[in-house]
C-alpha cells in the first residue's frame, strides 16, 4: 500500500483573462495543456472482471494471509472496487464497504453506526502523486452515503507512514488496534462525520460558510478542464459524485492569473468557480457556475525570494515547463498565485442566464467579484448541492 506525503496542486493559467495578455508565450502554453495531461478516469469495476494474479496485489498478499481467499469471496458476492488504468495496467485500487454493525475485530469494540470501511487504499504511484484523487472519493462517497464515520486499518511500516499522514491530514484519528492471528497489529484509524475541529483540511469536505466572504472566480474553458473535470458537463446533465470519471479529480487547485483584484483574497475565503463560454453556443447556456472552493493562500511575486525559489515552488506542481514559468516571472511580474481546495461540484451547473434573472448578478467585469452572502446561497441552492457539505 503506498500513497506520497505531498498533495498534488494542479495549477492553472489564465493565459488570456483578467487585464492582462499573456504574450508572448499564450499559445505555446494553451498547447502545454495537451502535451502535460493524459486523461485519468476512476472507474467502478466488478472484482469478478480484476486479475486478481496482478503484480499490483503482491505487496498486499504479502501483508495480508488470505488476501487471495478475500478477494475471491469479494468477486463471489458481485462485489466493486474503484479503479484506476493506465494502458491496462492497474495502478489504483479503492474498495470501500458500508458497516451499520458493532465493529468486533478491533480493540476497543466500535459501536454500531452507520459506517465506512475502507476495505483496501492502494496505489501505485509510478512517481505521480495520485492519492489525493482516491481520498477525496472516499470523502465523497462517505458524504453521499450519509455515514457517521469512516474507518481505515493500516499497518504502522515505515513504508506506510506517508499513507497514514494523509489520513491524519484529513481528520482520521487513531482510536485502536486490529491484532491478526500471526501476532501482527494495525493501526485503526477513524474520521468523524458529524463534528468539525474547525481546520480546513481536518473538516474536508465540509465547508465552513458562517461569516464568511464569497466570490465569483472566472476560468477559461480549456483551464477549467484541466482544475474541475468533473464538471464538463451541459448544463442540464447532473453530476454523479460517486460513479464520475475524472481526470484530476484532486483535493488541491492552483490558478494562477492576471486580474489584480484577486490579491484582496485571504485564506478561507469561498470561490464560486465560473467557466466562462466556450464558444458552443450562446453564452447565456454555456458559461456556468460549477463547483465551491475554498481559498488556502494567496502568493505574489514578493512572497519569493528570487525567480528560481518561484519556478521552484510552481515547477514541481506545474504541467507547464520550468522555461515557461522563468519566462513569465521575468516578463509578467505582477501574477498573483491562489492556492485552494476544491470542496463541492455543483449537481446541477448555473448558467448564465440564471446567474442574471434569478440570482440578480450584473457586474462591470465578469472575471473576478465579491457575492453577497444572499447571492452565494442562492447560487448554491441553483446548483443543488447536497447541503451535508455545508456548515452554516
């Protein structure tokens, strides 16, 4: 089992949006989307249809006597995993179990609820950083099922020890062991779904919005591909959170760009992301209101210390080239970086025309602006959104 310590930030440029023109390295950049990013579906899939002979599974066979017995009794009873291929090789595997029983083989006993079980977390990163994806489907999944709690048993092995900082940084406490027949131990580890601690990341992806300040964030189509896969959709399709196929279905954005107005953001602050017209029809049907983030940091150029400490900090999280990023900190100076997380995909997307004649939206520039709280909570309510994500 194996997951890297560091989350994965997709960053994202506005090559074209704000005041600015990037120029002249625009459509160099527009095509090092393309190059940069293969697309990466997470897929449902019957253990019946899964070589269960995978080399994925060895590390799993050797931590676990029985795997094989398991897996098979998981294919026998029509049992699914979620999965992730890459030219037919498995690289990604979630299983996850609903529980409402007494949990007996740990110590202490959990008590009957209505719960996770995180069956079996693995990934095979192949130097990527992937495992965010699979979280934030499991946080998905537990808010969608409605459970009180998830849990994960995982060996305390060196090699492990990213995999469980990531479930810590996501709120799971340990609260006991598992000891097997061979005198071996793991670790429980257990999120509560019902109470928040009041830390962005603890709480994901439950969002705090009491008093707080809301915006409208504009993105360019071919950027908001890349940040929020999950919502290419028309806008009358609806989202399924649980069964969507996402490229980079991830935890953490980036979005770099030139609209100045940007830098008054803070941490905490929630986005209304707006993916502005791709030219398939009037834009009054085809820009739309998809997804809630919320803001984690916001960097200018005066938060580096010089241009290699800023392609430093971009490059590794970048599908663009260090060339790229050294070109725009000399040429393009005044970029503001806004680091967030991606909290809620709408249901159902927003178009335009709503945002006008309903929510009552008319602004001078439609690239960056302040919501009232009014106007946030109807956008929310036009999108439908399960109200579990929300802490009012």
């Amino acid at each position: 089992m194996f997951m890297t310590n560091k989350p994965t930030l997709h960053i994202t440029y506005n090559v074209y949006g704000g005041q600015n023109i990037l120029a002249p390295n625009a459509i160099r950049a527009s095509s090092q989307i393309t190059k940069y990013c293969s697309p990466m579906d997470l897929r449902p899939k019957p253990f019946a249809e899964i070589e269960l002979t995978d080399k994925f599974f060895d590390s799993l066979r050797a931590s676990y006597p029985g795997f094989d017995d398991w897996f098979r009794r998981k294919a026998a009873a029509g049992e699914t995993a979620i999965t992730y291929y890459e030219d037919d090789v498995l690289l990604d595997f979630l299983y996850l179990k609903e529980e409402r029983e007494e949990v007996t083989d740990v110590f202490p006993h959990l008590p009957a609820k209505h719960r996770l079980k995180v069956g079996t977390f693995k990934i095979d990163s192949r130097g990527t950083r992937r495992g965010e994806r699979l979280m934030k489907k499991l946080l998905d999944t537990a808010i969608a099922k409605n459970v009180e709690e998830i849990y994960v048993t995982i060996f305390p092995e060196p090699r492990l020890q990213p995999l469980i900082r990531s479930f810590e940084k996501f709120g799971f406490v340990q609260c006991g062991v598992k000891r097997h027949a061979n005198g071996k131990e793991e670790n429980v580890y257990l999120r509560d779904m019902q109470h928040i601690v009041g830390d962005t990341l603890k709480d994901y992806p439950f969002t705090d919005i009491r008093g707080g300040r809301f915006f409208l964030l504009s993105i360019m189509p071919e950027y908001h591909t890349r940040l929020f896969p999950d919502s290419i959709l028309k806008y009358e399709r609806k989202y399924d959170i649980i069964h969507d196929n996402s490229e980079t279905n991830s935890i953490y954005k980036s979005y770099i760009c030139w609209m100045k107005d940007t830098s008054q953001l803070r941490p905490g602050d929630k986005l209304v992301i707006y993916r502005t017209n791709d030219n398939k029809g009037p834009a009054n049907y085809r820009s739309v209101c998809t997804s809630v983030c919320t803001v984690m940091e916001v960097k200018t150029i005066s938060d580096f210390t010089d241009e290699n400490d800023f392609a430093r900090y971009a490059h590794k999280q970048s599908v663009f080239t260090e060339y790229e990023l050294r070109q725009w900190y000399r040429t393009k100076p005044n970029f503001i970086l806004i680091q967030m997380v991606y909290n809620i995909a709408f249901t159902r997307k927003v178009i335009l025309r709503d945002l006008r004649e309903q929510v009552g939206l008319n602004p001078s520039y439609w690239g960056f602006f302040r919501l009232s709280t009014t106007q946030f909570n109807h956008i929310l309510r036009l999108g439908e959104i399960n109200e579990r994500y929300l802490i009012r």
